[in-house]
C-alpha cells in the first residue's frame, strides 16, 4: 500500500511528503478519487474559464480602462493561469495519483500554479491597499495613482511571485512511491523540510496578506461611514442616495473579504494540522482534498463577484449595455463610490 496518499495534486503535496515513513492507514473509496472529485474540480475550471476569460475580454474593449480595471484584468489573467494546471489534477486523480506527463511539465506545471498562488494574494492586497487610499486621498496621491505607475506594480507583483516560487522549481518532480505509482510531487527529503515549506507557503500566500486587507477594508468602511453621516448631518442633499452606495460599497467588500477567507483559509489551516498530526483520520483526508477544491473556487468566483456587484462593470459586459445609467453618476458629490 502506498504510505502515502498518492493522488494528492503536486501543489498540495505537504500531506503527502509528511508521511513519507508512515503508513497511512486509510483510502477513501476509488469512486471519489476518480468520479467525485474529478467531476467537482471540472465544473470549477469550466466555470473559472468562462469567467475570467469574459473579464479579460471586457477590460481589453474598454476605451478608457481605469486603475482598478488593472489590477481586476491582473487578477483575472492569474485566475487562468491558475485554472490551466486543473486538468492536470483532474486527470491525476482519475488516474488515483498516478502523472503521465513526465517530470519537465511536472516542474512547470506545479511552478506556474505556485506562482500564480501568489500573484493572487499579491494582487488582492495591494487592491485593497490602492482603494484605501484613493478613498481617503483621492486628490493628493492622483500623481502616484496613474496607469502607468500600476501598471507597473502589477509587473513588480509578478516579478516578486516567480521570485517566491524558485523554491517549487528546485523541488516540484516525478517521484515513483512503494506501490509503484508515480506522482507529481515535492521531493522534501525530511519533516523538517515539509515544515519551514509548508510555514513559507502559508505565511506567504494567507497569513501576512489577510491582516493588511482586513484593515484597509475595514478602515475603508469606516471612513465611508463617517462621509456618509457627516454629508447627512449637513443636510446638503437627500441622504438616501449616499446610503445607498456606501451599504452597496459595505456589501462587496464583506463578501470579497468573505470569499478570500473561505476559500483559502480551510486549505492553510488544514496544512497547519498537518504538521500536528502523528496519524490522519478518514474525516481529515476527506477535509483535505475538499479544502484542495475550496482553494480553486475563488478563481472561478470572482469574476462573477465583480460582475454582480460593480453596476459599472456589468454595464460594460458585451451585449449586456444599459441605457441611462450615465444619469445616475451625478446625483451625488463627495459620496463613497464602488471602485471595483
């Protein structure tokens, strides 16, 4: 018997290489290696496809394309970047762990995936950190706030997470278990190594980006309030308006903030566990590969967040063109405004 779980995917292969002197003691039914979580991972990528490749496409026929349509195409393009290495994994579990397509794509395919893990969770906190402070120095950071200077940003952003990922392509490699399955794996010669790896990809991608977005997000909230109550108590204009966009502005970053959670914390936390755990349960080699599945959704989630909750942005989708919505621009002034 395999003293591993041999159909874990090459980037989530820190339970694997934590038992590489144990036996593990249990092995969930063939049909949820090969049907169940095969099919669940497929309707993820096709869902993820379709909407990152409808972003992308929306940005790109924009005339005037605006700050934050940089870093949503950015974070759209890492989406499918991240989605192309799925029918890797959907084809490694069908196949109950086993890769067929050698060690050199093995390397690639794992190093891309790792990358854009953390392009991702680059480019989600300094969105926030971007939209923080364009809400509460909108005139005097307009130098520093230009196309070009976020453009390049997001070209830092890039450059720092293939610097991050050199690891994955020193170690990420076919590695042939006692059963005689080969898989695409991490190649972590002790518990040790699997530990400080497993802390640097945790670190890395959650723990050190969720501080910086909870706080801008919540002083985000905070400061759209306070110019909402502010803007009421002088009575300048009718206060529903205003209320109205900064509950609007309150729900997307709520369910943005919510999403990055649950779709990322499930797999760090259970990474952590790992660590901990002389011998795993069924219960947790079952949480395992559904946390896997969770740390995909967000890609395919997304797009259809901003979709759904940035009225400027659906108005731009091909085909789907509304009329008289300039009207509503203009109704308010100095009124926290979605800038997503």
């Amino acid at each position: 018997m395999n003293p591993f779980p041999s159909s874990c995917w090459n980037t989530s292969t820190e339970l694997l290489n934590k038992f590489w002197n144990k036996e593990f003691a249990y092995q969930t039914p063939s049909i949820v290696n090969t049907v169940i979580l095969p099919s669940m991972i497929g309707i993820i990528c096709s869902t993820g496809l379709i909407g990152n490749i409808l972003i992308v496409v929306t940005i790109i026929r924009s005339r005037k394309k605006t700050i934050p349509d940089i870093y949503i195409g950015n974070l759209a393009v890492a989406d499918l970047a991240h989605i192309i290495g799925m029918p890797f994994l959907i084809h490694q579990w069908a196949r109950g762990g086993e890769w067929v397509f050698g060690g050199p794509l093995c390397t690639i395919i794992t190093s891309l995936d790792t990358c854009n893990r953390f392009a991702c969770s680059a480019i989600i906190t300094v969105m926030s950190v971007d939209r923080y402070l364009a809400l509460i120095q909108p005139f005097r950071l307009r130098s520093w706030r230009t196309r070009y200077k976020t453009i390049c940003i997001n070209l830092g952003l890039w450059a720092a997470s293939f610097i991050l990922t050199l690891p994955v392509w020193f170690y990420s490699k076919v590695i042939k278990f006692k059963d005689g399955v080969e898989s695409c794996a991490f190649d972590l010669t002790s518990p040790d190594d699997v530990l400080w790896y497993t802390l640097y990809l945790t670190i890395t991608t959650f723990f050190f980006p969720l501080p910086l977005i909870l706080v801008c997000y919540i002083l985000t909230l905070c400061h759209a309030w306070e110019m909402y109550q502010q803007n009421k108590d002088a009575g300048c204009y009718n206060p529903s308006v205003p209320r109205q966009r900064v509950m609007k502005l309150t729900k997307m970053v709520l369910v943005l903030v919510a999403v990055f959670i649950l779709s990322a914390a499930p797999y760090h936390v259970i990474q952590l566990l790992n660590l901990q755990m002389e011998q795993p349960t069924l219960a947790f080699y079952v949480g395992y590969y559904l946390s896997i599945c969770l740390s995909y959704t967000s890609g395919s989630i997304n797009p259809f967040l901003y979709i759904l909750l940035s009225g400027n942005f659906r108005n731009r989708l091909p085909r789907i063109q509304r009329k008289g919505t300039d009207r509503k621009i203009n109704h308010v002034k100095n009124t926290p405004k979605s800038s997503f």
